[in-house]
C-alpha cells in the first residue's frame, strides 16, 4: 500500500464575453489598461500590453512593455506599472490590477494572462499588504477574466516565509 496522496487544486475564475457584462469601474480600468498599450514600446514583438494598478486609495498608476536590442533588458507592462506605483510610495496596497493588449491584426480572441515573472512580483506585494491583488485580463474582442487573487495563478508561490 503506497503513502501517496493524489490531490488536486481546483482555480476559479469569472470569465465575460464582452467588456459590456462588467461594471462601469471595472470597464474603466479596462480602458486605462487599453489606452496604456499606445504608449508601448514594442518594436520586436509587434506585441504591445498596457496595464493599470489601482490603488486603496484609488490612485491609478499605468505601465507598458518596453522592449530593447538586448531582448531580456525589456520590461513587461503589469511590473513597469507596480514598480511605478511602489515607487511612488512604499506603503501602496494594490487593490487591482488590468492588462491589455494591442496586437499587430487588432483582433485577439484570448484574454492575455500575466508572464510569470510577473506573477512572482505580484504575489511578493500581495504578501507584502496582506491582502489579496484582483486580476483582469482582456482580449481585443472584450473576452475578459477576473481572478480574485493570485493564488490561483501561482500555486505553491514561493515567498518571504521560506527564507531564515
Ligand atoms: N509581455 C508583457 O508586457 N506582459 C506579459 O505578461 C507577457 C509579455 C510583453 C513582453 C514583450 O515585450 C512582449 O510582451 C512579447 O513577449
């Protein structure tokens, strides 16, 4: 008889077909995240994301890919806009953060998920405030998904509690 268990870990998410089903805030921070990809600078990929952290004291700050010659010194958009808003101030408590894209044909039917560097980055400011960080990811069609938190995009995260 083996000592094994086989579990399994069950994620839940609200997926909407259009951006039309959600409510007017999560609209709007949708359009923030829409209007952060035409600042992108992403002349490699062709691949342009925008994304907007909203903050507990509903400040918005909004972030964007930025590619380089040497391809690894770029930056995905959902760390330039958290750096952004740490940056800012080290007490920030992320509320929410949107992300979109712009591809080359204008026509994606897959809402983009965060790499997942930047899933790391958001599990340490999650940690960091104690509470959790809602994610929404779009397509250019308005497919969207909301995740409530980023345990379910990294299970088994990796952070401070590990280390001496
Ligand atoms: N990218 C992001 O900005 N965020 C992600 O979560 C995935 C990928 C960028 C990096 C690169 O500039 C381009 O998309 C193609 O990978």
């Amino acid at each position: 008889m083996s000592a094994m268990n086989e579990k399994e870990l069950t994620i839940r998410y609200q997926e909407y077909n259009s951006v039309q089903e959600l409510d007017s805030d999560h609209q709007q921070l949708l359009k923030i995240a829409s209007n952060a990809c035409l600042n992108a600078y992403a002349p490699y990929s062709g691949f342009k994301v925008g994304a907007v952290v909203k903050c507990d004291d509903g400040r918005t700050f909004t972030g964007n890919n930025q590619e380089n010659a040497a391809y690894p010194s770029g930056m995905c958009a959902e760390r330039v806009a958290i750096f952004s808003a740490m940056a800012d101030n080290m007490d920030t408590r992320i509320r929410q953060i949107a992300i979109a894209i712009k591809t080359i044909n204008g026509n994606s039917m897959v809402p983009v998920a965060p790499c997942g560097a930047c899933r790391q980055v958001i599990a340490e400011y999650e940690h960091k405030q104690g509470s959790p960080i809602e994610l929404m990811f779009t397509s250019e069609s308005g497919r969207t998904i909301i995740l409530n938190g980023i345990n379910s995009l990294l299970p088994f995260v990796f952070n401070s509690d590990y280390l001496p």
